[in-house]
C-alpha cells in the first residue's frame, strides 16, 4: 500500500520508518527542507533506539522516501496520515490545532482520487469531524474517509510500541475507511495484536484519557510519597505493595521529581479543557496538574535544605535533564523547573546527560555541561540525580564522594539506597518518599 506521512517529528518518522517496515511504499513530507535533507543523507534528527538503522534498512530497500513535495507524497496514496504537533495553545490550555488543520486543507486541495486522511495528531474530541467538514468543503468533488488513529508511542521505546503494541485504535465513519486500515495493520492483525475499531469521538477519547489515567498515577504515588517522608514510610515499599494487586499493577508508581515529555503535560492539560468546554469538569485530572506542579517545587525546597536553606555559592551537579532516559526530549521536563531555580538563587550549576545538551543549551542558561559524572563532581556540594539514565545506576559512589567538596546526594529517582551512599563516604542523602 502506498501510504503518504505528513510531518517528520517524533510521531510522524517513527510511524512512518514502521509502516515502510511493514512493507509498505512510504513518503514521508515535511515543510522544513533542512529536516529532509538530513533524513536524506541517512541521519535522523531525534534520538530514538534503533530509529536510524531500521530507516536505512528501508530506504535501502526502496520502501521509504523523503519530500518536501505534497504532491509528490501524495501520487498514488490511499492513505495520507497527519502527524503533526498539536502544542498547548498559549493562555487556555487547548490543544493548538492549527497545524492539523492547515495540513488537511492542503490534503484536500492536493488529492484526486479516493484517500483515506488518518489523523495520528492528538486531537480534542469533535477534531476529526472538523476535519472532515474543511475537507469537504475545500474539495466538494473529493472521494475521501477521515479516520482517528491515535499513537501510543512511548519515547526510547517507541519501535518496539509500533510493532509490539498493547493496542491499535482506529475511529471510522465507513467500512470502506475500516478495510484501508485492516489492510495497513494486516501484519498485527496476523500477529493476534488487539486492534479495537470503534467511532471517531471514542477513538479521540481514548487517546487522552489513557495518558491522563497514566499521569494520574505519578501524581498519586507523588503525593503518597510526600506523605511516606512525614510518616516514616518508604514509597518504594508502599508502591511494591500496591502494585501487586492485579487491579492496580506497578507500572507508573515511581515516586519523583513529577511527569514532563511531549505528551503527559498537553494531554492532561487539554482534556481538563476539553471538560470544561463540555460542562463536565475532570476534577481528579485538574488536581493531577496541580500536583505536579507542586512537586516540581517540592524537589527545589529539597536541594535547598541539603544546601543550607541557601543556593548561593553553592556548586550543583546535576545528572540527567531529559523528562526520561532513553531520549533527549527536553520538553517540561523537570529539570526546567529545578536547575533554573538553582541558577537564579545563585549556584553554579554542573550538568551531566548522554543527549540532553542538544536541547538543553538553549533551554538551560548560566550552567556548565560535562561528558563524565566524576570530573562534574569535583569540589561540588550537592550531586543530583534527575533523570535515571543507566549510566548513573551503578556509579562509584566512593570516588564521588572523595572528589566532592561536601558530599550530599539528593536521588530524586530513588536509583541508590540510603545506606549503601552513607557507608560510601557521603554526608547526607535524601530520596524521595523515604
């Protein structure tokens, strides 16, 4: 099947790279012609395991192409999916749909033939119908489907999710649009995955509502922590007990320092919108957002009692930036709340992190970036880790500690135990929830 994928970010190529694995004739198009080039020459311009060898196996074998040409992209397609950024709008909270929209349009004033325009986007509820009206209207002579197939991409895993998926969802409107998706997802289908067909709103919904279901863990397991620091219990143990309840599992209840990514923070923020707008406030996914909020702070009021109530002077290094291992998205992830409050109340800050520097130059001013812990470490009063990359799980605590002017650790990922850092040399040490 000749399958067109339009926009080249996180979403748009990894979908696009798996789609051409499936088998599939694939285009994928972007408006920036710096990006294209790049896929071009074989680089790719985000970090995801594997992404780049699996897109050159299939650009090798004539499966993937790149454009900047829609119509190109579109010359025998009977698929065209839309993946683009839908960012929170500035000032209310909505998802920013300006980008889906404007694509579509162009869909429609490009296409000839019968296609099916399959929004992998997050949208708000009532977005593909919109879509489907534009394009009716900026094309009434047009043969098409819209269909919802929302992603459920998780960065640093994100192939092994396309291919292994927990599920697929596709909203249709049509059997004739059900059957172009069956034919793109046969290969999951021979493979017994659960794909669920069901209609365009519940397609929508489910999107948002499982990633703010997921959020709503973090921030629960983040206030039991908070609690388990006052009571003198430890979160991990409390998490351990409930996570082995079948109706509970223990995936998401990791205490620390709050959620951040491209998705968590968006989606929660515009299905509380997307409530409001229908009259049926989300309470529990309004109160997650403040929580998280809240815990962000709550980590910077830590670091500042291991400091002495006081940032100033004090040297801060800082292991891990991105909101996750595994990838380099800096997108609301903590550390744009912690290191900045570091920064401003006078510490000089050291940073550590496989590939956060790319984004992190621009996002994080005033501090200093360093490819080894160790040298990072010299003469630093405080050592924290943010972000728990494997390269910081099993670190000589020994040699940091001796090389520290005051050696403290504030493990907001709860990677080491408590023990095990004093008996290594370290003065003081505080997790989180223990």
């Amino acid at each position: 099947m000749k399958i067109a994928m339009i926009g080249t970010g996180y979403v748009g190529l990894v979908s696009g790279v798996c789609f051409s694995d499936f088998g599939h004739d694939v285009v994928c198009l972007d408006t920036n012609p710096d990006k294209i080039a790049m896929l071009e020459r074989g680089e790719v311009p985000i970090f995801e395991p594997g992404l780049e060898t699996l897109m050159a196996r299939n650009v090798g074998a004539g499966r993937l192409r790149f454009t900047t040409d829609l119509a190109t992209a579109l010359d025998g397609a009977q698929a065209v999916f839309i993946a683009v950024g839908t960012p929170t709008r500035r000032g209310d909270g909505h998802a920013d749909l300006t980008y889906v929209m404007a694509a579509a349009e162009d869909v429609a004033r490009a296409a000839t033939g019968y296609v099916v325009i399959v929004t992998k986007s997050t949208v708000p509820v009532g977005t593909n119908r919109r879509v489907g009206q534009m394009v009716a209207a900026a094309n009434p002579d047009l043969d098409f489907d819209v269909v919802s197939n929302p992603e459920f991409l998780r960065e640093g895993a994100a192939i092994d999710d396309f291919m292994k998926p927990d599920r697929v969802i596709v909203g249709v409107q049509s059997d004739r649009a059900a059957e172009v998706m069956a034919d793109i997802y046969r290969p999951l289908y021979l493979r017994d995955f659960p794909i669920l067909t069901t209609d365009l709103e519940s397609a929508e919904l489910i999107k948002y509502a499982a990633n703010a279901f997921l959020a709503t863990k973090i921030s629960f397991i983040n206030e039991i922590a908070a609690l388990c620091e006052r009571a003198g219990a430890d979160v991990k143990e409390v998490a351990r007990g409930i996570g082995l309840d079948g109706r509970i599992g223990n995936k998401f209840l990791h205490a620390g320092p709050g959620y951040g990514g491209s998705c968590f923070p968006k989606d929660t923020s515009a299905l509380a919108r997307i409530g409001q707008e229908h009259a049926v406030p989300q309470s529990i996914i309004e109160a997650v957002i403040r929580v998280n909020d809240a815990v962000k702070l709550r980590m910077v009021e830590k670091l500042r009692d291991l400091c002495d109530d006081s940032f100033n002077g004090k040297t801060v290094t800082v292991l891990g930036v991105t909101f996750k291992p595994n990838t380099d998205d800096m997108r609301e992830a903590p550390s744009l709340t912690i290191i900045p409050a570091l920064v401003g109340g006078g510490a000089r800050v050291r940073v550590v992190d496989p590939q956060g520097r790319r984004e992190g130059e621009a996002l994080l001013p005033g501090v200093s970036w360093h490819d080894d812990p160790y040298t990072a470490a010299q003469g630093a009063d405080l050592l924290v880790i943010l972000t728990e990359w494997n390269e910081f799980r099993a670190l000589d605590l020994k040699a940091l500690a001796t090389t520290m002017a005051t050696p403290r650790m504030a493990d907001l990922r709860n990677v080491y135990v408590a023990a095990d850092v004093t008996n290594a040399g370290f003065a003081a040490y505080v997790g989180v929830g223990r």
